[in-house]
C-alpha cells in the first residue's frame, strides 16, 4: 500500500509517518521508481506508535529503540542496550499505569457521589444543599474540592 492508505489506517498524517521514517522508526519498502510501499506489518507498528505517542511517550524514546541494534556489531551488546531501554520503558509505563488506576478509583468515588444529585432540586453549593454528599466526598477527595469548589 501506498503512504496515504497507510495514513488511513493508522490514524497518522502522511507528515508524521515520513517524520517517523527520517527518524527510523518506520523503515518502509521501496518500489523500483521510488514509491514507499508498506505492508500490514507497518500498519501495526505505525498503530503502535500512534498508541506511544497518545501515552505522551517521546519520539525520541521511540527512536532509540528502533534504532539500538544498528548501533552494535554483536548481539549481546545489542540485547544489552535493547534491555536496558525496554526496562526504563516497562517502569514509565508501569507508573504511569499506576497513577491511571489511582484517578480512575478517584473519579469513580467521586462518580458515585455525583449520581446521588441527579433529580436534586437545590442549588449545588455547600450552603443550598447541606446534605449533599459532595460536601462529605469533597472533604476528603481533592476531585471532588475541585469540582466542589467551582
């Protein structure tokens, strides 16, 4: 396929997948005149890489990895610095997983105290609705203080 199907598919401009092939991430096939062509292999790995880039994670990342074994004439320096790479990336990722579950069960909590007003009549604020459970939820949850104190 050519570079505009391969934008289609992978939710990629064409500005970003050439961005990512001058940075070696991408390394697609040439035809004889000179036409990028790309396969379904790429399609997964630009998919990927647009999966990377919305966790924020740096292209520069990206492109270390992608490009760890042309920088070693053995294996296992190579392993060695592939390894190494992944590691940091498997704890950024798992941080980052953490926090993820962290808000979730923040805004879950905070969620449920919310479904409690649906229907209520009375203005939403401290003072016009002291039973509100926003009050008791926002006192301890600093989702629901910043919601709260909107």
């Amino acid at each position: 396929m050519k570079i505009g199907e391969l934008a289609r598919l992978s939710r990629l401009s064409e500005r970003s997948l050439r961005h990512y092939e001058d940075l070696g991430i991408l390394k697609p096939e040439r035809s004889d005149g000179g036409t990028r062509t790309y396969g379904e292999r790429d399609v997964v790995l630009a998919m990927m890489i647009q999966n990377m880039r919305d966790l924020d994670i740096p292209l520069e990342v990206i492109a270390s990895i992608a490009g760890v074994r042309a920088n070693h004439s053995t294996g296992a320096d190579s392993s060695r610095e592939v390894a190494d790479k992944l590691n940091e990336l498997s704890d950024t990722l798992m941080l980052m997983a953490r926090l993820a579950i962290e808000i979730q069960g923040e805004v879950n909590h905070v969620l449920s105290a919310v479904n409690e007003c649906r229907g209520c009549q009375n203005k939403p604020s401290r003072s016009g609705c002291p039973g509100c459970p926003m009050n008791t939820v926002s006192e301890t949850s600093p989702l629901a203080d910043m919601i709260w104190r909107g």
